[in-house]
C-alpha cells in the first residue's frame, strides 16, 4: 500500500493536494459506477434507482398489516382496527382512579364460567346508573392485572346490543394459562371509575391444558417430532402406538420457555404486551416404521390431548407419488385466513403429507396473543401432518437488541444499504418462533435447514438473514446442494420468504429480488434447482424456467403464494417476459403433486371455491 501511496502522490496528483482529492474522489464514483451497474443490470433498473426513495418514503411493504386486536375489532368502514395504533387505545384519563364495585348497583356477568379454548361468551351488563359516552369494558388476563394491561375492550357506544344502562356482547376467548375477568369502566370528567367486574372465566383444563399440537419432520427415517404448549413445566410425554385404543409405546421429551427479557425490544418486551407463552413441549419418536399410520396422545400428569393420527414419511428415496401444500403471509385475517385453513385441512384429511409455510406466521410483531390464535387455528392441520415452517420478516427482522437473537445473526442482524429490511417484527427477532417450533437439525434450526421426503430434497433458506457469498448461510447453502445424490432425491425444491423472481411494481422490494439474483442464482442453477416457492407479496405469480431473466428450459421455475390469509397487495405486475401468471388480487395456495422422478405438478387453487386457477407441469 506504501509502494501505491507513493506512485498515486508522485505520478498522478503530481504533489498537489487539491487535485489528489479530486482524483481519489472520481476514482470512488467510477468503483461506486461499477458496482451499480453490476448488480442492477436490469433493463428497467433507471426506473428503479429513481423511483425507490418515493416509494420507500410513500409505503413500506413490512407496514401494510394491521395488528390485530385479541377480539379483531373493526372500524365502521370493515377494515380492522390496529391494535399498534395509540389511537386505538381505551381511554384511561389522568385523573383519579375510583373503585365503585363494593357500592355499585350495577352487575356486569360471563357464561358460561368455562370455556373451551377458542370458545364463545356471553357478557351482560345492567344497572349502571351513569353512564357515558366514554364508558368501556375490558378484558383482563389475569384478572390482577393492571387496568392498562388488558388484552382488549370495547367502548360500550359501539356496541350494537347496548341500551345505555344495560346490554350484552359475544366475544371469542383462548386460554393465555390463566383466569380472566371482563371489567366495566366509566369516565367522569378526568377521573376512572370501575363500575363493575365479572365473575371470573376459566378455561377448561386450566393453566395445565395442551394446547397447540404441532408435527415436524427431522429429515430422518423413522422419526417424528411432536410439540404443543402448556402452562406446566412438567416432563412431556407422548404414548403412540398402531391403533387408537392400543397406545403402547411410549416417549418423554424437554419443555422451555421464554420472557420478555429474551426479546429484542419493543412492543414484544413491552410489560402490556408480553404475555407469559407457558411452556413449549419437544418430544421425538424415532424407529417408527416407513409410510405407517400412528396414533398418538400427548401431555403429563392429568391433561392429556385428545388421540390423534399421523402416517410416517416413507423412507427416502422412496419413489412413490406425494403431494404437499405449501404458502405464506397468513396471520389469523378474517375470512381470509380460517378459509384458507380449513380448505388445507381437507387436503391434508384427503392425503396431503405435509404443509411448507414459508414465512410471516402469525403476524403477532409483538403482540403475543396473537399467537395463540394463529397456532389454535392451524391446529387442525399441524395436528394432522408435519407443519414446516421458515422464517419471514414479521418474525424477524429488528433494528435493536441484536445481542438476543437466537439466529446467532452478525450485530442487528441483515441491514444491506439495498435492501428494505426495517423492525418489521415487532421486536420479536424470532425469539417466539425459535421456542415454539424445532424443525429439522440440518443448518442453523429453523432459520436455514434442509430435509428429505421421498425423490425431494427440501431446502428452507432465510431471506431474512445474510446470503450473500461468503456468508455463512451461503455457505451452507452450497455444501447443501452439493451433497445431494440426484439418484436418491432427483428432484430440489427451494423454500424462502421474499422472492428471488416477482414482477409486482414495489421498487424496493425489486431491488432485494435482483440481488438476490446476483447473490444466488448461480449456485441454484450450478446444482439444477427444480423449484423455488416463496411469499412476502400477497400476490400469486409463477415464473417460466427462468434463468438471468430469460425464459430457457435449464432454468428453475419461481412461486410466489404469498396468499395464505394476510389482505391482498394489488400491485400493478412490471412488464417482463419471465412471468407466466400473475395476480395480486387473489386469497389461496398452492398444492404440489410429485409425480415421479422426471415429472412434478403444480396447482394455485382458490380460497374462493376451491378451483384450481394456474397449473403446470414441471419436467426434468
């Protein structure tokens, strides 16, 4: 560097400072020149690069969603009310704090006093003698906590049964492992008042009820991993055996747990949002027999679930015919998402192996009640067949506390200067999804893993995380692919959050696409990539076999169905000659028939009514 130093300062800035500055200044905007043209070479790339600022100060994509409230309120236009909208807040003035219910007349009353998770009550006022346009009733989880920690409320004025000095309303409640109490506040002038409190909720099978069933695969022969939630930190335990009446084996596990010390920041560590999640049960059954059918129960001491059923995978390299579904961007949307959930619970009961959901679960960014019901409402399905999960944004993405992520990610984890990736989750940085999920022990836990079913191999990589060369995801990446003996699994399907190809006109979001491209698109097409399926637009778009944005029949084929229940995107599609099908107006999923060794099918079918909208035939 001396020796250059030297030949710089004598030969081109000749001794004058001013025109060293000058040529050291051109000399970074002709390496900066390079460095843009080599990773935007696209054809619409200008109009990238000019519109992308406008854009990102207009809209962000990671922003879009509302959080939902615990009862999912909504305005009068039908939109949902955004739970991480201050506005939206009861109101609790600055004044004094009353408690009137020892004097009160008025009776406020739930039924039934206990409810199975995910149950309906009944709440009824009466008698309250003075009431307000303020007047709000609250629900509270447990029933000691603080009069601005409840998990929702109503304000009594908008309640349609409401005639002032009496009414009623129907709510949807899920077991958060503890007793609960509707509360009736009214405000006078500044001052809180507490009118009346109900009779306590339990849920049925109480703090010790099992709750959210969930299986896995590990990429093993012969295993199965079973999880589910409980207030309890007892032992777990799964008895399974060949019929329902005839459990006689039988397998304990580990259980952990989590607090808001472990989240990165807020709203996730905030002491009103945090929710104590219980405790998250592991249990693995190995030397299972190959495509057999067991029936299985799980829990310890007096709370069991009830008996359920899953067919084990078939031994790999097993060539039969399977099929899967696989989509993103879910979260609890109603009726968008319990549609969605209920068609795939038929697929599953009609022979579907298992569900690969890649990223953008729960949409809970902090708010962890939220993931009770997002898992309540996929328990159907997870209990069923192996639910395979990757990681999105709104589970990971943080710009604080880096130090707590258990991805173990460099600093505060992925920021490139070209890349939109905000504090889309709320704080979380995966804290909650790393707890309650385990998937197979093959990369870096459920963040990048691989996995083998049947002729596939399996890939779930992280967009969310560094994947450029070098890195330690790309890394892993490449020894992944390079292992794979084409003999035993022929074909590759690839699995990630944001899209590697998407045609949707959100310049940022295109911009992550084409470094995306640069960054792997060698490698994928270096190991023969059969498929990729993605998420994070809520929009369906299938590619042709597409290489460096050409169709060309050695390429791989490009899925986004980011369509699995979070609300529609409705972007205009960019004009490009790699898109086969596009819609960003549409609620479904995608169902994948592997066929044979040389021919796999895919299906979009609609949460409209069940037909298919878009298929192909992929051919290798």
């Amino acid at each position: 560097f001396g020796w250059v130093g030297c030949a710089i300062w004598k030969y081109i800035c000749k001794g004058d400072m001013k025109r060293c500055r000058l040529v050291l200044c051109l000399l970074l905007l002709a390496i900066l020149s390079v460095q843009i043209t080599y990773y935007l070479s696209a054809e619409d790339t200008p109009r990238l690069v000019a519109n992308i600022q406008t854009a990102v100060d207009q809209d962000r994509l990671g922003r879009l969603h509302p959080v939902l409230t615990y009862f999912k309120r909504k305005n009068e236009d039908g939109s949902y009310k955004d739970a991480s909208d201050t506005g939206n807040d009861a109101t609790i003035p600055e004044g004094l704090f009353f408690d009137r219910t020892a004097n009160s007349t008025a009776q406020l009353r739930v039924s039934p006093e206990v409810v199975p998770n995910g149950g309906i009550v009944g709440v009824k006022w009466r008698g309250v003698t003075s009431p307000t346009k303020r007047d709000w009733i609250g629900f509270y989880c447990p029933c000691y906590a603080k009069v601005d920690h409840y998990l929702d409320f109503y304000n009594v004025v908008d309640i349609p049964d409401n005639y002032k000095t009496y009414g009623k309303f129907n709510a949807q409640v899920y077991n958060l492992r503890s007793t609960c109490e509707f509360r009736y506040y009214s405000i006078n002038k500044e001052d809180l008042i507490l009118v009346a409190k109900s009779n306590e909720l339990h849920f049925a099978g109480g703090a010790e009820a099992v709750l959210y069933g969930h299986l896995s695969l590990t990429g093993h022969d012969g295993e199965m991993r079973i999880m589910w939630i409980s207030g309890v930190d007892t032992t777990p335990v799964v008895h399974y055996g060949y019929s329902n009446d005839a459990l006689k084996f039988k397998t304990t596990g580990t259980s952990r747990t989590y607090g808001s010390n472990h989240m990165c920041g807020p709203p996730a560590a905030a002491p009103e949002n945090f929710i104590n999640p219980g405790y998250s049960h592991d249990v693995l059954l190995t030397k299972l027999k190959p495509s057999s059918r067991y029936y299985y129960q799980f829990g310890a001491g007096e709370s069991w679930s009830k008996i359920y059923s899953f067919e084990t995978p078939p031994l790999i390299g097993n060539k039969d015919p399977f099929r899967f579904i696989t989509y993103g961007d879910m979260g609890i949307y109603g009726p968008a998402a319990p549609t969605v959930a209920e068609l795939v619970t038929k697929e599953v009961k009609n022979g579907a192996k298992f569900v690969l959901h890649q990223g953008d679960l729960s949409y809970a960014v902090g708010y962890s009640y939220l993931w009770d019901q997002w898992l309540s409402l996929i328990e159907p399905i997870s209990t069923r067949v192996p639910y395979m999960i990757g990681i999105g944004n709104h589970e990971q993405a943080h710009l604080i506390g880096g130090g707590k992520d258990p991805s173990k990610a460099d600093g505060n984890g992925f920021h490139p200067w070209w890349g939109n990736y905000l504090d889309d989750s709320g704080g979380e940085c995966g804290v909650p999804t790393y707890y309650r999920f385990h998937m197979p022990d093959s990369g870096n836990s459920l963040w990048w893993y691989s996995f083998d079913y049947g002729s596939v191999h399996f890939v779930m990589f992280s967009t969310e995380h560094n994947f450029t060369a070098g890195s330690k995801q790309y890394q892993w990446l490449e020894s992944d692919l390079a292992s794979v003996d084409r003999t035993v699994t022929p074909w590759i399907v690839l699995a990630g959050h944001r899209p590697m190809y998407c045609s949707a006109n959100f310049p940022p979001e295109y911009q992550v696409a084409l470094y995306m491209q640069k960054a792997l698109e060698e490698m994928f097409h270096k190991y023969k990539v059969n498929l990729g399926v993605y998420g994070h637009y809520h929009s369906y778009e299938r590619s042709c076999t597409v290489y460096k944005q050409e169709c060309n029949r050695q390429g791989m084929v490009h899925i986004v169905v980011g369509t699995a229940g979070a609300s529609v995107d409705g972007y205009p599609s960019m004009d490009v000659t790699w898109s086969e099908y596009y819609n960003s107006h549409i609620i479904g999923y995608g169902r994948v028939t592997v066929a044979s060794a040389s021919e796999l099918r895919w299906e979009y079918v609609s949460a409209d009514d069940g037909t298919v909208l878009d298929k192909t035939i992929i051919r290798r």
